[in-house]
C-alpha cells in the first residue's frame, strides 16, 4: 500500500471519521468503517473500506480510500470500483486519494456516480485538506501564520459570484 508501514491504516480511519462527518453532503445520513459486503453476480465477498449509508437503510455508497502518493487513479481502477459498484447493489461510490483521477478515469466516475474526494495524504481528524463536490474544507490546530492579502470569493452551486472579500494586511 503505502512505504511498507500502516500509514494506510490511518489514512482510511480518518478518511472514514471525516466522510462521516459530512455525510449530509453526499446525501447519507452516517458512514460505517471497513467491512465486508456481498457480490450478488459474482458470489464473491468484497472488502470495502467504508459504507455510506442513505436514509433508506438499503440505500448505500461503497467508499475506496486509495493513499497513492505519486499517481492519480487510472481508469482500470475506477472501472474495478465501478464492477465492485454493480455486484453489490450499491448506488454509487466515494474514492479518497491525495492526488485525484485521470482523466479517463473520472469519465468513468461519472457514468457510475462514483465521487473523487481529495484528502492530504499525511492528515489527521483535526489536521486536514478535503477537497469534494466543488467544496474545501480544511481542519487546522495550533497557530497559523499568514503574511500578505486573502482574497474570499463565495460562489452559488451554479458558480455565479455572490460576494467576494478582500482582507488586506494579514
């Protein structure tokens, strides 16, 4: 997975705690952490590393945390995810990784609502970059120092200009 040690281990618990707290973003109400699900083609079980579950509890979202720090994610492994996707019944599915997809590939995460979150690869619960759904979120602790000018644009869903701020002398 990632250099030979469990920083892959973390990176999927906190991918899993961080999702579930915006769950409501992607429509589900709460997110589980690893298990194992059934394939109904296949007959085979799939190891996930979370489930994004809706409102109607038979209603859920596969969630793959891919740690990979030098690549994006192709289109062979978002095409798995996509056949992992149709074997289980799941209506979609969230990928975590620090880098994105290939081009390629988020074509084929759109025709399977399958969504790219982009998380930092070294984040913690409080210490991230979250990046999904034309959103950031950042979570920060301790003191952060800024030099220079901050330029604040709030756009609608649409991406109309609704107010834009600027904050000079920081």
């Amino acid at each position: 997975m990632s250099d030979g040690d469990s920083s892959w281990q973390n990176y999927e618990e906190v991918a899993q705690y961080l999702l579930n707290q915006f769950a409501s973003k992607f429509g589900l109400v709460y997110v589980e952490g690893k298990q194992k699900i059934s394939g109904y083609e296949s007959g085979t079980e799939w190891e996930i590393d979370a489930k994004g579950i809706g409102e109607d509890q038979s209603i859920f979202l596969i969630v793959e945390c891919r740690s990979y720090k030098s690549s994006r994610q192709s289109q062979e492994k978002i095409g798995a995810i996509a056949y992992k996707i149709r074997d289980t019944g799941a209506t979609g599915a969230i990928v975590v990784s620090p880098l994105g997809l290939q081009e390629g590939a988020s074509r084929v995460a759109r025709a399977n609502n399958i969504h790219s979150v982009i998380l930092n690869h070294n984040c913690t619960t409080s210490d991230y970059i979250l990046r999904f759904l034309n959103e950031v979120h950042v979570g920060l602790t301790g003191q952060v120092t800024a030099i220079g000018s901050l330029r604040i644009v709030k756009m609608d869903p649409e991406g109309n200009i609704i107010e834009t701020r600027n904050i000079d002398g920081i």
